[in-house]
C-alpha cells in the first residue's frame, strides 16, 4: 500500500503525534495500514460535516483553520488553529454526534485519516491512546476558557499581545503558526474584525513591539510585548 519512503515519513509522523507518541513501531505500522492520505489543497473550505464526522484524522502538514460562522451576519470566530501532531475530530470520537464547525486549509494540509469506527476500536486496544486524549482535550478546553475570558473581560489590545506572546516559540523566540495570516484572519482569532486589528498591530510597529513585513510579522522586543500582554485592560472593541 505504502511505498518504503512514505511509510518512513508517515511513521516517523505518526510517531510524534500527541496521541500516539507512546505506541511502539510496530503497533504505528499498523496503525498505518488502516490509514488513507488525504490532500486538502490551500484556501480549501470543508463546510461538509459527513466526512469529518465519520473520519478521525491525524494531521501530517498543513495549518487548518477549525471555525464557525454566523450565517446571517458572515461572522466569523477561529476556534483553533490545528498543526502537524494534531488530531481531529476527538469530540466526535467520544460521542459519536455531529460536531458543528467548518474546517479551512490554510496551507496545502496533508492528513492521514481512517474510519472513526476504526479509530474507536484503536483506542479501546491501546490504553496509551486514551490516556493522551484526556490531555489532548484539555489543552483544547483550556483554550476555549481562556478565548472566553478575553473576549469577555480583556480589550482587543491586550487580546492581541497575548495571541502574538502565545504562539512565540520558547526556544527560538521566534513568532510562529501566525506570523504571515492575515489581519482579518488575526481578527477571527480574538473576536474582532480587520480594521481594528490593522490599528493594533500599527500601534505595536509604532511602540517597536513588532515588525510588519509583506505577509510577515516579527518581534522587535519580546519584553514590551510582555508589558502589553499582562496589562488589566477593561473590555473594549
């Protein structure tokens, strides 16, 4: 089914995915055997739920934007960003109902998917599997209540800073998963629209927080950022 080097790429793949980093080799071999590559082509939108609800799929490539929509107003609010060692859909996983969010490829995203029935069966053989779905899905939860809070509690400001602050990667301290979105998709991800997002971001440049390139954002100083991310800002549009 699978050539020598795609079954080197897809294992090692699999292998450092959150859910399946304590199978052994063999068992991510058979696991691979059951599974199908997927290529979702960048900008494509999946607003179909009946493949995503009946396939667990394990992300190889890619950043996909998993979102809902208003359908009256056009709306929109990006749940999560998922990347390489993510997994979806674990909701439809655990209870077998149709989960209600649309799916957006960002970049060409590569996945490797196989029937959710299947996948149910892999989890009740392998414990590993379910005990690294409890943090899995925490993490997701922790997201969502600290997505609530802000857009609750936080100004639009700080929402920002601490998006930017949250996806810097801690060895690098270079920006990442956002550096080259858009402002409008920026905007999706902390509850706002473009044009407010655009004023922010040209007041960081302006503060020397951040560098604004073509399609590209940068930190300039990582501790104004942190000054900007841990203000106590009232709500505010």
């Amino acid at each position: 089914m699978w050539s020598e080097k795609k079954r080197v790429r897809f294992t090692e793949a699999l292998k450092s995915n959150k859910l399946l980093k304590d199978l052994d080799d063999k068992e991510l071999n058979a696991l691979l055997n059951e599974l199908e590559k997927v290529v979702w082509p960048k900008s494509t939108c999946n607003i179909y739920r009946e493949r995503t609800s009946n396939h667990f799929h394990f992300v190889i490539s890619g950043r996909l934007k998993v979102y809902q929509i208003d359908q009256d107003s056009g709306r929109e609010f990006t749940f999560f960003l998922l990347k390489k060692n993510d997994a979806f859909d674990t909701l439809c996983l655990l209870d077998g109902s149709e989960h209600n969010v649309y799916y957006e490829a960002l970049d060409k995203v590569v996945l490797l998917s196989l029937p959710m029935e299947k996948m149910k069966n892999w989890v009740r053989a392998h414990p590993h599997i379910n005990k690294n779905l409890l943090p899995y899905l925490s993490h997701q939860m922790r997201t969502l209540e600290e997505y609530a809070s802000n857009i609750t509690l936080i100004d639009i400001s700080t929402r920002l800073a601490r998006l930017i602050l949250s996806n810097i990667n801690s060895e690098s301290r270079e920006l990442e998963l956002i550096n080259d979105l858009s402002d409008e998709e920026l905007a999706h991800l902390i509850g706002s629209t473009r044009a407010v997002v655009n004023r922010h971001l040209q007041q960081f440049k302006n503060d020397g927080i951040i560098y604004l390139g073509r399609k590209k954002l940068e930190i300039k100083d990582l501790n104004l950022l942190l000054d900007k991310a841990n203000r106590n800002g009232a709500s505010a549009p």
